[in-house]
C-alpha cells in the first residue's frame, strides 16, 4: 500500500524547526558574546585583580623596631633575630599528636605548650603561631631532616626585642607585648592601619609604649608569585620596611645604675633633673623587673610573681607612687608664706616642743631642739611647731594656691604615660572628694598637718623633684622630659626634641634666696650636717620624715616595735652646686626611717658621682644599700676607671638568617 506523504506540509515543520533551532542557537550565541562582553569589558579590571591574587601573595615585611639609647649612646633596647619553630593550626589535622611527635625531634616544655595555647586563644586558626622560639643550628638542622613529617609547620625567622641590661630602668624603658583586642581596635581607626599589618607586638609601658609611633618604623611589602598549592615560587615586586627611629633619652644610665644599686632590696624612688633644662637625669623607682620576661608572653608562674608581690615591682613609683611630704614641704610652705605676705622671715615663734590647736596637741619628735624659731632656724633645724602654726594662718586655699603652680597635686606632662595627679588638697577638693555632707566640711584642725606635709598632701616623687627645680632654678619651671633627640633612620640626622617653653612664676628673688639659704645651712648646720661632710661643693637640702600609718590619739612612735611596713617614709630633696644648681634630687626610701638616715646619703653620692665624676667604694655601696652610711666611707672610685658591665647583648644568642631574606617566603616575619 503506497503512504502518500504531504511533503509540502513536512517541509514546513522542517523549516519551522530550523528557524526555532536558529532562534535558539541565535539568543544562545548572543548570551555567550553578551556574557564575554560584560566579562572582557565591563568586569575586566576585576577579574584581573582576583587572577592576579590567586597568582600572587601580598607579605609584609615587619620593619626592625627602633633602638633607646641613654645619654651618652648606651644602647637600652635592640632587636636581635633568631629561628622559632611555628605552627598554622589551620593545616594540621590532629594538633596535639603533632606537638607529641614534635617533642620527640625538639625538646617541648610544658611552658611552651601552655603558652601555644594561650596564642591559639588570642589568634585566627589560619595564622602561623611560635611553638618554640630561639632555636640554636642544631636544632634547625634535626627539625629540616624531619620536616617533610609535619605539614603545617615551619621554621621562620622573627625578630625579637631585648633589653641588655635586664631590670636596669625598666620603668623607663617599659617592655612590648601582643597587641590585644582594644590596641587593635585602636590600630583599625588609626589613620594607617596597614602600617601594623604583619605586626604582632606594640610598646606596653615606658618609653616603648609613648614613643610607639618613632620605634615602630614603616611596613614594607613582598608580592610573591605563588603554587597551586599557596608556595611562593618567586618574587615579582619589593618594597623595603623602613626600620624604626632611634630614640635618645636624657637618662644617664651609669647613674641610674648607681642608684638602683644604692637602693638594694629597699623599696623607693628617686627623680633626679637638670634645673636649667628640665632633663631627666635619673629616674629610678625600685623594686624594678625585667622586661625581657614580657618580650615572647610572660608565663603564669612570673606573672603571679610580679603581680601578686607586696613590694609591687610593677609599680612606677617615681611616677604613679604618691606619698606624703613630710619636713621637705616647710621649705616651700615658707616660700609661700613670704609670697603671699603672711608671715616675714624676721618673725619668732616660740617651739615648746608641741602645738595646741581647738584642745588639740599637735608633737614634734623628741629629738627637736625647741626654742625661739625664725623662719630660717625653723627650715634648718626643722621645728614643726614653727609650721603648724604658719599653716594656720594661710589657710588652706591659700596654701592650695600658692603650691598649684609649682606642681604640687598636678600633672608634670613628662612625655612617658600613667602619670598620676597625687592630692592637692583644698576646700573645693574635699567638697568634691567626699560624698557624705559631714565629710565635705574642711575643719580648721585638718589645716594644721599640711605645714609639715601630713594630712592630706600626697604627692609624687617627680611633682616634688619639680617643685625643687623651681626653687633651685630662681621660680622658672620646666617640664620635665626623658626623650631628648630621635635620630631618623632613613637620613641618620638626629634631632633635638624641641621643649615645652619654660613658665617664670614670678617668684620674688629675694624670697628665693632666703629659702635656698636656709636650705644650705640644712647641709653645713642642719639635719643632714654629717650625711655632706667634707663635700667638695656646697649643697642645699631639706630632710623629711613621713608617716606610713597613722597613729593613736596617745600613741608614740616606735621604730623597733612597728611592722616594717609601718615604719616612716626617709625623704631629702636637695640641689647643687648651691650658687649655681647643675641638679636637682627628690628621693624617698619607704619605711626606712629619718630622711637623715638613708635618702640624703643616697643623694650624697649622687651629687658626688654627678658634679666629681666620683663613686662610692665597695664599702661604702655595701653601707648606703643597708641605711648604714652617712658620709662616704672609704676611697671613692673615679666614675672613668669603674667598667661598666656587660650586657645581656653579649650572651650567645642564636642567630638567624638576615630577617629581610627571611621575609622573601610568605611566612611574615613579625618583631617579637
């Protein structure tokens, strides 16, 4: 049977099906060029900034931190480099088996898995973390013959700070430490955040933290052609870190050392500064610690040690340790009284020995002479009496006036951070002080203390040094200051550090001279006679004595029989050469007694070794660290024939390879 078949009709659908199917390869074929278009014109630049970093690694070079140096060039912190074995806890499978299998190549403490742990806790999973650092050759070399074992670890080169001389002004110098979480929220809203990328360490305390934006230098970048597998296989661009500035301060640090030594096991601080200049000259606050205990994460056992200790070596005393005076305000209550016209220096009072104010008796200690005072016996022998009663008279508004501007209760602006205000203390202070009504009220008794710098007065060893440097520089006050030059890295011109413009408070002369007077006669017929025997110069001072505790109502003081912790404060404030100061000291050593007894010999030396080029002999070290000394004892020592001692710098560090070829690899290298 013959089908008979409607070609027409068929080549129509054939037709119609063509053109459906060119219709579709048609918008297809337009897609794909719609698409090529979008991708080769429109996202062109995109794409090719994506292809380029899945080419190619961004790495930061960590720029070498800058070196402190004291006065005279000696180098308190560097930098050295050195090998440390490193984990990416992103790339390793089973962790605690690699650090098992790890500890069977290289020797791993308990100390620096606990410490691995805490980095784990601080950090992103994706970041390569010390396991262990300052690796010596041998072990670089037992860990590389192992290495292909254990993917995801690595031997990196990292820079590392150090201290050389260890505790030797440490709360100067302070330390660096990991950046935490509010230091990198600051970074982030910085104006150049990039410039910490790479970096995992930031000044804390001291010179380090103050003067971070000099030390820090500037971040420099690697563009590295990488593997599949994220290896770098060369290096396409460079840019070099700038390493950071270096950082003169005005410290002599043979003379901190000196005083530090002084101080032995006692606890204190002392601020010595140029009067003309502001300068500071020593800056001492003892007990000390030691900052290379910071530098790779201090661990729990020293940690509880600095902190938890009743000496509190953490503590900037010269700085945020605030005390009370004692007999070293009379100089400056008596400078008020003549500024102010309450009371002339020809004026007598009668010292029985006690003072009595609204049925109260305010003592003086058994061993005061007594007797008829002018204001100059008064600063010389020291007669409270003389003070209480000239406190009454001024008021206390009118000493809180008087002493504001020489730095009393006040920020000094030295240019290190943590510095504490003390008490000043006034109506308006109690008022604001205090909650209670019954408590806000002054009371005319409270006034009588601050003639002999009790009550409330608390102030810090760097406000009285101050207020002493005003005295000895005719009444212009400078700011003190510990940075004195930065020298630029990249130029190697060092340059001064331009002062804050001196104030003149407007003293009279001849009220500043009667008092320096005074002041001298302290050391020639006074309470620290013995302590300036056969000085080559003439010196001018003021002992005092503090309470640590306060006592009973009938209560006498009792050396022997108090805790040692309750003892009183030895304080002495001093200048010298008298006709032309050239120093300034204000010193305390906590419950150690009468200011006689052990500040003033210690400033004795000072002044020797500062204005005579002299130190103290073995001996007499030996007696000024115990309180035992008065005059030297003993041959001095030319400061010139004394060696200063090696540093920590000359122990056998080990060392890596350069830190810039260390940084051509992915793995950052970051300042430790």
């Amino acid at each position: 049977m013959t089908v008979i078949r409607n070609v027409q009709a068929e080549l129509s659908r054939f037709r119609l099906r063509v053109l459906v199917a060119s219709i579709v390869v048609t918008v297809c074929f337009g897609l794909l060029v719609t698409r090529l278009v979008y991708l080769q014109l429109l996202r062109h630049d995109d794409l090719q900034a994506q292809a380029e970093n899945n080419r190619t690694a961004i790495v930061p070079i960590v720029p070498n931190r800058g070196l402190i140096l004291d006065r005279n060039g000696i180098v308190l912190a560097t930098n050295y480099s050195a090998y440390t074995l490193e984990i990416t806890p992103s790339r390793v499978n089973d962790l605690e088996r690699t650090i098992d299998e790890l500890s069977q190549v290289l020797e791993i403490t308990t100390r620096d898995r606990r410490h691995f742990k805490k980095l784990r806790e601080e950090a992103r999973n994706f970041e390569s973390l010390p396991l262990r650092s300052r690796l010596s050759d041998d072990e670089v070399a037992r860990f590389a013959a192992q290495r292909w074992r254990f993917p995801g670890v690595d031997i990196k080169a990292r820079l590392f700070r150090n201290y050389p001389y260890g505790e030797l002004a440490s709360h100067v110098i302070g330390y660096i430490g990991r950046i935490n979480a509010a230091e990198k929220e600051a970074i982030d809203e910085s104006e150049d955040p990039s410039n910490y990328r790479g970096t995992e360490y930031i000044g804390k305390l001291g010179i380090e933290q103050s003067y971070e934006a000099q030390l820090h230098g500037i971040t420099g970048v690697d563009a590295m052609e990488t593997s599949a597998g994220g290896r770098a296989t060369r290096r396409l661009t460079s840019q070099d870190s700038t390493p950071g500035n270096t950082v003169r301060l005005s410290i002599d640090i043979k003379l901190q050392k000196l005083i530090e030594d002084m101080y032995g096991e006692r606890r204190g601080a002392l601020v010595a500064l140029d009067p003309k200049s502001g300068e500071v000259l020593a800056f001492v606050s003892k007990p000390t610690f030691d900052p290379n205990l910071f530098v790779n994460g201090i661990d729990q056992e020293n940690w509880q040690m600095l902190n938890e200790s009743p000496d509190r070596p953490l503590l900037n005393r010269a700085l945020r340790g605030t005390y009370p005076p004692g007999s070293t305000y009379k100089p400056f209550m008596a400078l008020g009284a003549l500024q102010t016209g309450k009371r002339g220096p020809s004026v007598l009072i009668n010292d029985p020995g006690f003072y009595m104010f609204g049925g109260h008796r305010f003592g003086s200690p058994e061993n005061e002479r007594g007797g008829i005072m002018d204001m100059r016996r008064a600063i010389v022998e020291s007669s409270n009496v003389y003070f209480y009663s000239l406190a009454n008279e001024m008021g206390v508004d009118t000493i809180h006036d008087f002493m504001k501007p020489l730095g009393f209760g006040q920020i000094t602006g030295i240019d290190i951070q943590g510095e504490v205000r003390g008490v000043l203390p006034s109506q308006d202070w109690k008022r604001s002080y205090y909650k209670r009504p019954e408590q806000q009220r002054w009371y005319a008794g409270e006034t009588i203390s601050l003639g002999i710098g009790q009550g409330y007065n608390s102030f810090t060893m760097l406000q009285l040094a101050q207020a002493t440097a005003v005295l000895a520089n005719n009444g212009v006050k400078h700011q003190p200051r510990l940075v004195i030059a930065i020298q630029d890295t990249s130029t190697q011109v060092s340059a001064p550090v331009t002062p804050t413009p001196a104030q003149n408070l407007g003293l009279q002369q001849s009220h500043l001279d009667l008092v320096r007077q005074a002041m001298v006669g302290v050391t020639q017929g006074g309470t620290s006679t013995r302590v300036f025997a056969g000085a080559a110069y003439l010196s001018g001072g003021k002992t005092g004595t503090a309470q640590a505790v306060s006592l009973g109502k009938n209560e006498k003081y009792n050396a022997s029989r108090m805790a040692e912790r309750h003892r009183d404060h030895s304080l002495y404030i001093a200048f010298a050469p008298a006709d032309d100061p050239k120093i300034v000291v204000a010193a305390i050593v906590e419950n150690a007694g009468f200011g006689a007894a052990s500040a003033a010999p210690i400033t004795r030396r000072v002044f020797d070794y500062w204005l005579l080029g002299l130190m103290p002999s073995e001996q007499d070290m030996a007696a000024v660290s115990k309180g035992q000394a008065t005059a030297p004892i003993g041959k001095p020592i030319l400061a010139t024939e004394v060696p200063w001692p090696a540093s920590r710098a000359s122990e056998a560090l080990p060392v890596a390879a350069p830190v810039a070829a260390a940084s051509a690899t992915p793995a950052a290298v970051a300042p430790n």
